[in-house]
C-alpha cells in the first residue's frame, strides 16, 4: 500500500454507514480523486471538523491496489473559507462552481492551472473582493478556456467577419454551432440567446486579461445579466442537463 500526498478542495461529501463520510476531492497533484474518511463524524479528534466544503486541505489517503476508495489517512486545514457557508448566496455560487468541476472533469486526470483558478475565486468570493455575480462569470469563462469547451466569440461562425468589425448588435449565439452568427447572417429571434458587443468584448477580456485585474472589472447591469445568462444556457448546454445547484442560485437571485 501506498500514500498520497496532496493539496485539495473539498467539493462533496456524503454520509456513509453510521460514520464514515466519502470526499470527493480536487487536488492540484491527482485532479478529481475520491476517498473515504473513516469514523468521522464519530471522532472529532482526527479530522477535528475541519471536512467542511470548499476548504482547501494538506491531505495524506493511501493507495492500494484494491478497488476499495482510499482511506484518508490524515488533513491538515490550509484555507477554511468560513465566511463563504456562512452566506447562503456565497454558497450557492460556490456549489455551482464545484459542480462544473464534478461534472466536467475525469477522475484522476490533473489540471493544476484550474486547481489554482478555483481556490482564487473561492478566495475572493470569501473576502467579497468582487460582485459574486462577476465572480462567476470570471470563473465560468476561465474555466471553459481551462476545459477545452470555450465558445467562440471572436468571428461571426458564418461570414468569419471579426467581432471588431461589427457594428450590429445584439448578435445571436447558435447553441449547436458554439458560435456567434452576425445581423447579416442571422435574424436573431425573439427570446433567443443574444448577446451585445459590449458584452462579447468584456467576456473575451475576461478570459485572458490578468486574473486579479479581471476580477475588478466594472460591468454594467446588463452586462451581468447577459454575461450570466450566456453561460448559465452554455454550460447546461454541454452537460446535457442544468446542475441543481444552478436551479437554487436561480431562484435565489430571483
């Protein structure tokens, strides 16, 4: 048997027998990794109460051979991120946050440059550094960049006429083409998924400008809502159904 050593986020946890609590967990060194916490809620002097969701954790789980989940051997607490499930809006967003990363990411397969992305946003919706709304459009775009599902925003999908290039808005996004379609190439219809140039642009911005000057950008308010709306559609899109915890941020902003 061996063991690993790794930094995590703590995304889930589910009761197990009387005890025992199963971690799913997103470590920067393994990506999604899976372990079983042995009569922790029973004993508080092991873990000490510190299996909360989204702290980030030092821990040490063997390894065996067997198809049996690791156990976690040992955690250490390395960022609590208290003020965020003390919020029940903080919370929902980073729920929302955390089941993208469960849904779209394999198990095992590391992605550091997104296990860092998570624990900054997490950091700054925890000191309120930012709207949470812009929050979770910086997160959203950064995240579909990191995953390989980024739409295209750049070019009409059509004509291939550049976004600087346009002058009508809003334009439509075709869900099915991943891309923008121009006034020329498509009337967009009513109730369907727009988005003005304004907006394109500060998303596109969003995406590659530096993290911490990105997380202050200024969006208006319709801004916001396109930008939420936008990615709210796109990413369900690709899943193939609407995470449940995007139905409670929902009716939680109203």
């Amino acid at each position: 048997m061996s063991q690993l050593t790794a930094s995590a986020i703590l995304l889930r946890r589910i009761e197990y027998g009387d005890y025992d609590l199963i971690l799913t967990l997103f470590s920067r060194e393994k990506g999604k990794i899976a372990v079983i916490a042995k009569a922790a809620k029973k004993s508080t002097k092991r873990f000490g109460g510190i299996l909360e969701l989204f702290s980030v954790l030092q821990i040490v789980a063997s390894s065996g051979r067997s198809k049996k989940l690791p156990v976690l051997l040992e955690a250490t607490l390395n960022k609590p991120f208290f003020n965020i499930r003390a919020d029940i809006n903080k919370t929902a967003y980073a729920s929302y946050w955390a089941e993208l990363v469960l849904a779209l990411l394999e198990q095992g397969a590391p992605q550091p440059l997104l296990f860092e992305l998570l624990v900054d946003m997490l950091e700054r919706l925890d000191r309120s550094d930012s709207p949470e709304a812009v929050l979770s459009i910086l997160f959203q775009m950064r995240f579909l960049l990191l995953t390989g599902y980024r739409p295209a925003l750049e070019q009409c999908a059509n004509c291939h006429t550049a976004v600087e290039h346009i002058r009508d808005s809003p334009l439509h996004f075709q869900l099915e083409r991943g891309g923008l379609l121009c006034r020329k190439c498509d009337t967009p219809p009513a109730g369907s998924l727009t988005l003005s140039l304004g907006t394109i642009k500060q998303l596109l911005w969003l995406e590659k400008g530096p993290l911490a000057t990105a997380a202050r950008i200024r969006f208006s308010h319709r801004a916001v809502q396109e930008g939420l709306r936008f990615l709210e559609t796109f990413l369900p899109y690709h899943l193939g159904k609407e995470p449940r915890s995007l139905k409670f941020l929902r009716q939680l902003r109203g």
